[in-house]
C-alpha cells in the first residue's frame, strides 16, 4: 500500500525521540543504581558540612560505619555536581516535549483515521497523507533542532555512570563479597537513620 512509507515516516521520528530520552534516561538511571545518593546533590551546595558517613548494612543491621576518606568525598562531590549539570541539561528537552506534545497527538489522530480507511478497504484520501507528511516533518524538525541538547544529556549520563561506578568500587574495594545487604551515606552531624530502609542507599552486595 502507497500509503505506509507516510505512516511510518510519522512512526520514525517520536520512536527516535522516545529512544533518545530513554537512553538518557538509563545512563543516569545506571548511575542512580550504583549510586542512589546522587540524587541529594543540591544538599552539598546549601550545606556547610564538608563531610559524609558510611554505613555498611547487613540484615538490616549496621555492621560498621566511618567517614569518607579525601579521595571517597572528592568523588562523591563530583557525582552531585554531575547530578546537578544533568538536571540542568534537561530543561531544554522538557521544552522540546512540549512542543511535541500537540503536535503527535494530531498526527496520531490522522494515522488512526487512515488506518480505518485502510481497515475498509478504502484508498487513504490524499489530503490526510498530506497533513500527516507535514506533521511528520514538523515533528523530525523539532528533533533536529534540539539533537545538541540531546546529545549532551545522553554524554552527561555516561559521565555520570562512570562516575558513580569509580565511587562505588573505591568504597567497597575493603569489604568481602556477600558481606553487606547495602551501604549507606549521610552527612556528618545529621542522625543516622533509625530505620534500616531509610537513608541514601547507593549500593548492593554482588
């Protein structure tokens, strides 16, 4: 049917957006996994504190605990930093969105209505693969237009990943494998958290 090079021209550019995000998505997702303190990155900067615990859990409970050396805190700073540039990266690509938003849901209106036509057997009416070819361009232009911002989200995760994975490996390089349930960080002068599910979690024992 003459018809589905146009449907999938539509398909082409929103699952490439989709993958994009994705993908962004699963390189800062890798970094939260091996390092779920990440995520409290603006409490460096608003605090005073300069230092961070470490405690090692098994069976929920606390097996040791001590302070992050030079090296461990260096690090970690530079982790929330990175967290703090990707949240920073990511305003572009929440406008993109946007302005996606009205436009693919018109084009999934007009790809269902030629998809019924198809269904009963009826030629797809040109004026329909028309309006969807210009949606479908527009859409593609919006993509093009912020594939810099796309681009330097996707390299930020990575720096992430890598990253968090240096910091994770340097503070469980003493410990034996199996001998921790999680490891947990939280600033000096602040209480330890009472309960074992409480607190930033950022690694698993492998």
């Amino acid at each position: 049917m003459n018809h589905l090079p146009k449907h999938l021209k539509f398909i082409a550019p929103v699952l490439v957006l989709a993958a994009l995000q994705l993908g962004a998505c699963s390189n800062a997702g890798a970094a939260a996994d091996s390092s779920e303190a990440a995520n409290a990155g603006a409490r460096l900067q608003n605090s005073d504190r300069s230092g961070y615990q470490l405690q090692v859990l098994k069976d929920c409970k606390v097996l040791s605990e001590r302070t992050l050396n030079a090296q461990e805190l260096k690090l970690y700073q530079e982790l929330q930093l990175a967290e703090q540039r990707m949240k920073q990266l990511e305003a572009p690509l929440k406008q993109m969105e946007l302005e996606l938003a009205t436009q693919s849901k018109a084009l999934e209106h007009l790809t269902s209505q030629i998809e019924q036509q198809v269904g009963q057997r009826q030629g797809p009416d040109p004026q329909l693969l028309a309006q969807q070819a210009e949606f479908s361009n527009k859409i593609s232009a919006v993509v093009d237009s912020h594939q810099a911002d796309i681009d330097a989200l996707s390299s930020q995760g990575q720096y992430i990943a890598t990253v968090a994975t240096e910091f994770e490996q340097l503070v469980i390089k003493p410990l034996d494998k199996g001998s921790y349930d999680q490891i947990r960080l939280f600033p000096q002068g602040d209480k330890a958290p009472t309960d074992c599910q409480q607190g930033m979690f950022f690694s698993a024992s492998r």
